[in-house]
C-alpha cells in the first residue's frame, strides 16, 4: 500500500532554546514519515552572547529562509516564542499549517500576568536589558518552564538553555506597547490550517493569555487544551498523547 505524502516539517523553538529541545518530538515525527527540519535561531549557542541586539523580526526572516528553501510548502510548528514566529511566518509565507505548543501572543494581546512575575520580575529590573544578552536562573527556569516536569529531569533540561537577546524579550512581552509593532500578527493574511495548544499550569505563558489568543483567532483557529500539562510540552510526562493527537491532526488537514 502506497504512504500518502508528508510534506516538510520545521521546528521553531523558543526563548533561551536551542534545536536540541526537539528531539522526543522529533524522533516521533520521523517515525510517522516526515522529515525534520530544526531550526537554530541566530547565535542560540550555549554561552554564545552575540544574541545581544538581534530583534524579533530577525527571528522571522531566518525562518521564512529556511521554508522557502524547501521543495514545497512546509508544515510549521513552533514552541513558545516559536509559535509567535510560527504566526508571523504564516501570515508572511504560504505553508501547509502551522502548530503553535505554548505559544507566545501576538501583538493584539497583553501577555504579562501576575503569575509570570517571579519568574521574569529580576530580568525586566534591569534598565539595559534591551541591549543585552540574559539568561534565565535555573530557580526562574524551573519556575516559568520547567514546573511539570520530574525534578530528576530538570538539571538537564537547564543544561540545554541558552542566551536570549533582551531586545526580544521586549519586543515580545509588552503587546501593544511594542510600538514598533514587530509581535503584530496580520491573522487575515493567514491562509494554512492553524492549531494552538496549551497547558493549563503553564506560567510563562499563563492559560489566560492563550483563552485570549484563541478567542482573538475564532474559527480561524483549532484550540486544545491540557489541564495536566504546563509550559515544557516537549518533555513532560504525557508528551507522547500530544503527538500522537497531533499527527492526527494533521493527518487531517
């Protein structure tokens, strides 16, 4: 019996992320016949601070590069500040779909909640960190991030992180005040199937925000949720269901 053909798929990750992030899912992509295509953004090397000054809308064009490279239209899937690029690209570049897992909002929604302050509070104290290159504590890691996942597995999850540039951060967690407007998302220019998921104990990306986000798409978007699951649903336990749901998905689409 002759496989049905899987296009392409590119994988975003997030802040302070890295390719390797990736690889359960990755693993079980491949294994359902698709071929993979990670993305390291610019300078998302383990102590490599040349991130410092690089903007979001850098992010983008390295991506949209990578797809239109490819042989044809790609499938999209992106993972916290990954998924807000995801969006972009989408909107920018003709895909197949995009995936957004955790992903962060688009410019028309105000991302900050009380929840995420312990967290963040220390990184946005520094007036300079526009201009810098930060990195998360692992104490802020565990507790924006990592919250669900074993704390055996955690040291080595911290391990892969990486330098962020501060002029991200802010373009991304401000929303309507990024008066530059490079986190605005043209949703009507959007013309793939689009699929959001979230976890409800996510912390960095608060379940508020992502309601919001799905209410701001509609129709336009297919939105699930996972009570169990917070901000890593590329390693919690359960990871596996996502995919396997995922493939499902698009399978159908």
């Amino acid at each position: 019996m002759t496989q049905p053909h899987r296009p392409p798929i590119v994988l975003v990750h997030g802040m302070w992320g890295q390719p390797s992030l990736w690889a359960n899912w990755q693993q079980k992509l491949e294994a359902a016949g698709y071929s993979c295509h990670p993305v390291r953004l610019p300078h998302h090397h383990p102590g490599d601070k040349r991130v410092a000054g690089f903007s979001l809308n850098d992010y983008v064009n390295v991506v949209k590069e990578v797809v239109r490279s490819l042989p044809e239209p790609a499938i999209l899937i992106g993972h916290s500040l990954g998924g807000l690029i995801t969006q972009r690209v989408a909107a920018e570049t003709r895909l197949r779909a995009g995936v957004l897992v955790n992903t962060a909002a688009p410019g028309a929604i105000f991302p900050l909640r009380p929840g995420s302050l312990p967290g963040m509070a220390r990184s946005f104290a520094n007036p300079l960190l526009w201009r810098q290159a930060f990195k998360l504590k692992n104490w802020e890691a565990s507790y924006l991030i990592f919250n669900c996942l074993p704390k055996a597995e955690r040291p080595a999850a911290l391990a892969d992180l990486v330098p962020e540039s501060g002029q991200v951060a802010y373009e991304v967690a401000f929303g309507q005040l990024n008066f530059k407007g490079t986190n605005r998302v043209n949703k009507q220019a959007i013309q793939c199937p689009l699929l959001a998921i979230a976890g409800q104990q996510d912390r960095i990306i608060p379940i508020a925000v992502s309601r919001r986000m799905a209410a701001w798409y509609g129709e336009q978007l297919t939105y699930w949720e996972y009570p169990q699951h917070a901000h890593w649903l590329l390693g919690e336990p359960g990871w596996e269901d996502v995919v396997e749901r995922l493939l499902k998905w698009l399978a159908q689409h």
